[in-house]
C-alpha cells in the first residue's frame, strides 16, 4: 500500500508541476476557434512527454530508496557487506566508472541499477539474493547491473519513454479532434470542442500508450542481453552470468515497483511483448551461442 500511494503522489505531483508549467508557457492553448495549432500541440506534447521522463530519471534513486526501503551501504555492518561494496567497486573500476552506491533492501530474489546518470548511480542488490545465490553468481548480477549503468541504459530508455509519450499525447489529441469534428459536423455553431473531444482523448491516449508500450518493452528486452553479454565481459567468463540465470529460473523473483520493474534483474512473463525482460531461457542461450 505504502508503494502504490507513493507512486500516485508522485505522479500526480509531477503531472501538476508539468500542466502549472505548460501553463505559464502558454503551450496548452493549442485549440483554437480555427482548429488546432499543430506546433503548439507538438510543443505541448513535447513538454509534457519528455518533462515527466526526466523528472522521473532525476528522482530515480530517491524513489528506488523510498519504495523499497533500501539501505545504502556507508559503513558495512557485516563481512557480506563489504564484500557487496568491494565487488561492486572493482566491478566499477573495470567498466570505467565512478563508484556507485551500493545498497541493499529486504526481500525476495533480484536486484536493480538505477540513477539520473552514470557518475550518480545506485546499485541494489535484496537479502533473498544475497541468501540464494552463491558469491560468484551475486557477483554476476553485479557485473549486470554495472553493465546496465555503463551501456547509460536509464538515460537511453528514459529518451525512448520521452520519445514515445510526445507520440502518444500528440496523436491522441489529434485524433480526439478529429473524433469530435466528425460528430459535430452538422453543428453550425463554432467554438471550442465539445465532450466528445475529452472522452475520445483519453481513450485514444490509453490505446496508444499500451501500443507505445510494446515499443519500450521490446528496447527494454534488448538491453537485457546487452548487459548480460557486459556482464560477461566484466567477470571475464560467461559461466557465472549463465549459473546466475539459472539459479533464478529456479527462484521466485521479487517483485520491484511498477517504475522500476524494467531495472531489475528478473523478470518475464506470460505476455512477451508487454515484459520488460526476456526469457530466462532465452538469455542464457544467449550467452552459450556468444563467440
């Protein structure tokens, strides 16, 4: 419960602070009595789409620490711990990178790098993992969530997500207008769209942000080999990245909040084009076929 208010609040202030700001820029008055603006609504979309991809990068490690209730380690309180800080550390240096910080949260099997950029990242690692897995395979998670860190997946996926949410509200408002055109084309009377418009703007924007979703979870999916094949390269052997999968094919995955589910390193589901990672099986074979 504590998650899902969290996440609401945030949303919904970030959405005030994006519509207060559309306002004072005078990019939300894309209707008008000759139609639509079409630059002005690009701008809009624009602002609204790409403003909440990045507020949310820029509050990515707070929000990772507040909803999980990790725990960053500064002064290790056990000799695993410093072995978690100490791998991560040569891991870091490896794939030349400053060091992370390193934390760790209660819970079941899975782990998750995230950060508004490489120099300010946050590597996470639950106690289910910790307790699961031997050391060489912890340490090829570890090697995994630094590759995803060095590869700038959270900016790149970020851009993506910016990308795809301008699509979605230009073409849902344009749509809606049309929508709205064609059911009052018998009124002679001009003016400002009616109910029609902003019934039909928010069921196209859900039809298209579930379509726009196929195409960040497929670029999501592909990142997931590449920081496996970093991984990899990091530990210098592919063996205990593909031990790694194996031991989590055989665990139940925790479950990360619905912001973070795509940075973590479990995932998958029933429906492929919807899961933000690939198939356990079909990683590891991945990785066995890798020259």
């Amino acid at each position: 419960m504590k998650r899902v208010v969290l996440f609401l609040l945030t949303n919904l202030a970030v959405m005030l602070v994006l519509s207060v700001s559309a306002r004072i820029l005078g990019v939300d008055r894309f209707l008008t009595s000759n139609g639509l603006d079409m630059g002005m609504l690009l701008v809009f979309a624009a602002l609204i789409g790409f403003g909440g991809s990045f507020i949310s990068l820029l509050m990515s490690k707070t929000m990772a620490k507040w909803s999980t209730g990790a725990r960053v380690i500064e002064r290790p309180a056990n000799q695993d711990e410093a072995w978690l800080v100490d791998t991560v550390r040569q891991l870091s240096k490896k794939a030349g990178l400053q060091m992370p910080e390193v934390a760790i949260y209660d819970g079941a099997p899975n782990a998750f790098a995230t950060g508004p950029s490489k120099s300010r990242s946050l590597v996470a690692v639950s106690t289910g993992l910790m307790q699961s897995m031997n050391k060489k395979e912890v340490g090829a998670v570890l090697a995994h969530e630094v590759a995803h860190i060095q590869n700038g997946d959270m900016v790149t996926l970020t851009l993506i997500q910016g990308v795809v949410n301008t699509f979605v509200i230009f073409l849902s408002r344009l749509a809606a207008y049309a929508v709205d055109s064609f059911l009052r084309r018998d009124d002679d009377e001009s003016g400002s769209p009616g109910i029609g418009y902003w019934i039909s703007s928010i069921a196209f924007e859900i039809m298209f942000g579930i379509l726009a979703s196929v195409v960040v979870m497929c670029f999501s999916r592909k990142r997931e080999y590449r920081a496996d094949a970093g991984a990899a390269a990091l530990m210098g052997d592919r063996a205990p990245m593909i031990d790694a999968l194996r031991a989590l094919g055989g665990l139940e995955a925790g479950r990360l909040p619905k912001e973070m589910a795509a940075s973590g390193i479990a995932g998958g589901g029933m429906m492929a084009l919807f899961s933000s990672h690939p198939p356990l099986e079909s990683r590891i074979a991945a990785l066995e076929s890798a020259s």
